[in-house]
C-alpha cells in the first residue's frame, strides 16, 4: 500500500472506515494533483463532494 504523506490522510483504514475518509481524502488528493501541477485547476470547480460521492 501506497502512502501519501501529504495528503495528511490516515495510512490505514477499514472498509468501513474508508466510507467516512474517502470524501475528504478524495478533495485532498485533487487540490494536491492542482498544487502538484498534475491535475487541471478546472476539476477544482465542479462539486468534489458530490464526485466523492459517486
């Protein structure tokens, strides 16, 4: 398992645990993909927390 420090996101996590995490951990990997010049800035205006949601 990959760990990605800055994310600041646990390095573990259960099946059920995830269900709660993943929201926040999903927005935290895109505003990093942003900051990391990887992922477009545009993606940053759609409703990340109704793609974490899907």
């Amino acid at each position: 398992m990959k760990h990605y420090p800055f994310l600041n996101l646990a390095e573990q996590a259960t099946q059920s645990e995830m269900t709660k995490i993943y929201p926040e951990a999903f927005k935290a990997f895109i505003h990093a993909g942003i900051e990391n010049d990887i992922i477009n800035p545009e993606l940053a205006k759609m409703d990340l927390d109704k793609l974490a949601k899907q």
